[in-house]
C-alpha cells in the first residue's frame, strides 16, 4: 500500500487532467482497463499469497487446460466422440446398478392388491445385503457405525415406538419436544458448551454444516452489513461447505495443508482472510486423513480478524471428547476455545444413533438465530423452522437419545479406546509390515489413510482388497485409500493386515495388470483438467441411483 501511494505521489496530475479534458472517450477505457488489471492483479497477488507461485501457476495452467479441453469438445467431430465415451462410461455405470437380480421383481407401480406382510419383509430381508459386502464383520470403512445388537434392538423399539412423531408440531408431541432438547443439550456437555451455548438435532452432517454456514452469513449481512461473504476452508475440509457456498451464492476459498502432516496451513489460512470473510473452518478430525486441525490457532485466528470459527466434528463426534480420558492425545475441540461460534457433530457416527440425526451447536442463542426461518405474513399462520426441512422424523430423534442414555459416558469412553486403538494397530502394522505403503498425515482420531510407492498402484491395492471382501474409500490429492475404523473393525484388526499385505504383494508383482478399473477411473479424474467431464459422470451415477 504504501507504494501504491508513493507512485501516485510521483504522477503528474496537472497533465492527467489535460489528457482527460482533451480525450474524454480514450481516459474513459484507460480508466476501464487500469482497473480491470488492478483488480486482476490483486486476485493473482492473492492467489500467490495463499498458494505460492509454483502452485499457483499449476492452477493457472490446468485451468487454462480446461478451458483448451472445453473448446475442443464443441467442435463437431471432437466433441461427438468425447461425449459418446461420457455416455458410455454412464450406460456402464447405469447398466451395473440396475442388473436383473435372479428372482426378484421390479415394483414400477403401486400394486392393485397391496402385499402380505411376510412377502414383503422377505424381500425386504433379501434386498438388504444384495452387494454381498460382509460389514456385519467389518469390512467397510465407516459407512455402517454399529453399537452392538442389543442397543440396535433398543434403537428399533424406540424408532418403532415414535415411527408417526413429528417435531414440527410440539403441542401434541411434547415429549418428542423434550427428548430432542435433551439430545442437544447431552452433546453440548461432550462439547463442553456452559449455560449460553445451544444448538438444533438436524439431518446430518451436511444439513449441519449447511445450518451454521447460513447462520454466519446472515449474521454477517445483518450485523456488519457484509453482501458479498466468504468462507475459508481447508482443502480436506468436508465438501458439504462447498456445497454450502453454492446453495447460498457466496465464495469459498479453498486453503492448502501440510503435506506431511495434512494439517491446514495456518499462514495461508491467515492470508486468505479478507474483510468479506465471515467464516473460518477447521475439522476434528477430516473426513480424507483423521487428521485435527490446529484448532487453537484457528481459534486465536477468529478473535483477531473477528470472523466466525466452524468446528467441523461430524467425524470425531464421540471420539474426540473423550481422547485424553481414553489414553491418547487430547484434541481441544469444544466451546473451551473462545473464538469457537459453531460446532457440527454427528450422532448417527460413533453416537450409534440411527442414520439421519446430527447436532450443530452455537455459542449463544444469538448466533442460533440466524439459522431459523420464520414468516409471518403466510395465509397458514405464523410458519417456523429451525432447520431445513419442515417436518421431521421424531423416530430418528428418539433412536438418538436411547442410544446416548445406554451408552453412558462410560459406554462411549470403552469404544473410544477399542476404535482408535484398533486405528493404531492397524497404522503401526503398515508402517512396520509393509514398505511398500506409509501413512497420509498424522491421524489423530478413527481413520488412518495410506498411499504407496511405485510401482506399487494404490488403486490397485483397493481392487485386490475388494476381491477379498474389504471395501475401502479412494482418496485422491494425493491418492490414497482410507480405513474409517469402527466398533465393526475392532476384532478383525490382524485379518485386514494380512488382505492389506497379501492384496499388495499381488500388486507389486504383477503392476501391469491394474491399469484398469479403479486405476483408470480415479487416475484419469485426478489428471483430467476438465472438470465438466468429470462433473458429467458424477451426474450420470445419480441418475442411475434413480433408474430401475
């Protein structure tokens, strides 16, 4: 800045003011350009700031990349032929989800004569474990997060018991009304939230993260007349706040980390904050890695450009809070950090609550607020919801608070040392058993996140262990494969060693073998700079999630 003024200082302004006066038109577009460059050359400054040069020009050259590819598809011939293999690529993706399964009908409309009740639980019972992945004994990352038998009986009779309770309407269901209040208030003692603190039960993580980015961009327009918003976030950070950003219109600038330790990079966290920021993120722990971000330091961050701070805690959930209790390193996440506004956890995670039910908390009512929506001018009434959706399911909710009133804190402690201490067996077993494979980041909670040297194909190693019945999450930036450990994974710790190792082995002698399936999809997603094409297949999976 001070350059800026000393160059203006230097300018003969006396000339400046004849130039304009006697070539109105030409200042005019001078002026025009001068800024489009300035403002361009502060993006880039930025950009550089936040990513440094090298990093910043590979961005530069993918996207210029992408813009070449999206040129080239519009032409006639070129064009035809890229799309053709999208549809294709599509048609497979459609084709493998929609196979007859031998003996089984498609319901394509309501029958005229409506099912016994055996015939429609037995197909029910036979559609249920259709892909064949055995994660009753534990071999799915994450996906499926298993209290135990007798707590999934307890969860169904409380599910079954409130299956027609809905929040929406407390005057007739004021115990529902009680129970989720309680939910709330139960995590926010994990969370370490004081009297002040409050939050809403939601849909999941996503609807979660979405609640509280809402909330700090209306606070943001309302209080410090912010238009234009912004969240920073790590790049590891959940997508839910991409999609976030795009629901609400706002930006979004995506922050590197450490590549040893996938931990943000706090300088460039610093840097990319504006006065338009509104929201800073850290998780606890990432969804890719199970690493913590520095918290405290995001923390002190928030305080001194007086932004908001999202803890992300979705994953960490009941984990987290019970770290150091447990045996292992503490991770301060909670409302004891004082530049904290906000903090996601999801029940239906390590709670083991039934699927659909998650916590976004805030500092103060204040701040709650600003998530609700109300209307007073609607021929219905007075309408008022705290979240998203309107009605909601009171069986969820009542699920969610039998499993945190069985479980105890004492419950919720045992599998905290039973989950990550089986993530440590199984981190100190690649680490000391196979060279061939070392550890993304430095995982901190359930997750451990693994990546190979050539010419050992990571991809590869995921087809094999499949084969062996072990479905595993793909990574990619960098590639890597992920293990979401859980209560599930505990006793099968030294099997998934031996796949892991015999399924790598298999790979590196014979590398030449996986240059398709896995290798070929994710490969060619990594490196493809259009990322339209990309965006085409994601859609055509959707829609083949709705085909029959």
């Amino acid at each position: 800045m001070t350059q800026v003024l000393s160059t203006l200082a230097k300018v003969d302004w006396q000339r400046v003011t004849v130039f304009v006066a006697k070539n109105p038109k030409q200042a005019f577009i001078n002026a025009v350009i001068a800024y489009v460059v300035f403002r361009q050359t502060l993006k880039m400054a930025k950009k550089v700031s936040i990513y440094g040069l090298r990093s910043t020009l590979a961005l530069l050259w993918r996207q210029l990349a992408g813009v070449v590819v999206r040129h080239v598809r519009r032409a006639p011939g070129t064009g035809v032929i890229v799309q053709r293999n999208i549809s294709k690529i599509v048609k497979d993706i459609e084709d493998s989800m929609t196979a007859a399964v031998p003996g089984e009908s498609k319901y394509l409309a309501v029958p005229e004569q409506g099912m016994s009740d055996d015939e429609i639980l037995a197909i029910l019972k036979r559609r249920q474990n259709e892909a064949g992945i055995d994660w009753q004994n534990g071999r799915a990352s994450g996906a499926v997060y298993h209290g135990g038998e007798e707590l999934v009986r307890l969860t169904n009779e409380a599910y079954a018991m409130y299956n027609v309770t809905n929040p929406l309407h407390p005057g007739v269901f004021p115990g529902l009304r009680r129970i989720e209040a309680e939910v709330v208030r139960m995590v926010l003692d994990l969370y370490n939230g004081d009297a002040e603190c409050c939050g809403t039960t939601t849909s999941g993580g996503t609807e979660s993260i979405i609640m509280a980015v809402r909330a700090h961009v209306v606070w943001a327009r309302e209080v410090r007349g912010i238009s234009n918003a912004n969240i920073v976030v790590p790049v590891t950070a959940h997508a839910a706040f991409d999609k976030a950003a795009e629901y609400f219109g706002i930006g979004i600038t995506h922050v590197p980390v450490d590549s040893r330790t996938q931990k943000v990079d706090l300088n460039a966290m610093r840097r990319a904050i504006d006065s338009d920021t509104v929201l800073i993120v850290g998780s606890s722990a990432t969804f890719p890695h199970g690493v913590a971000d520095d918290l405290a330091s995001l923390s002190q961050m928030a305080i001194k450009y007086k932004v908001g701070f999202h803890v992300d805690s979705c994953l960490g959930s009941f984990i987290m809070p019970f770290l150091e209790e447990a045996g292992f390193p503490a991770v301060e996440c909670d409302f004891r950090l004082p530049g904290v506004t906000s903090i996601s956890c999801d029940t239906h995670k390590y709670g083991f609550a039934p699927k659909g039910t998650s916590v976004v908390m805030y500092r103060n009512k204040h701040m709650r607020h600003y998530q609700y929506f109300t209307i007073c001018t609607w021929p219905g009434g007075i309408y008022a919801s705290p979240t998203i959706a309107g009605s909601r399911s009171g069986a969820v909710i009542a699920g969610c608070w039998a499993a945190m009133t069985k479980m105890g804190r004492n419950g919720y402690l045992q599998q905290c040392r039973d989950i990550v201490g089986c993530r440590i067996e199984i981190q100190k077993g690649i680490e000391e058993q196979i060279p061939e494979l070392y550890i993304v980041g430095e995982p901190s909670s359930t997750v451990v996140a693994f990546s190979s040297h050539e010419p050992v194909g990571i991809y590869g190693v995921m087809d094999e262990m499949k084969k062996r019945g072990w479905d595993l999450s793909p990574l990619q930036f960098p590639s890597a494969l992920h293990l979401a450990c859980t209560r599930l994974t505990v006793p099968v710790a030294g099997e998934f060693l031996r796949d892991l190792s015999d399924s790598v082995a298999q790979v590196k002698a014979n590398p030449g073998n996986y240059s398709k399936g896995s290798q070929a999809v994710y490969g060619f997603a990594s490196t493809v700079p259009d990322t339209t094409i990309i965006d085409e297949v994601a859609q055509g999976f959707i829609d083949a999630l709705y085909a029959v």
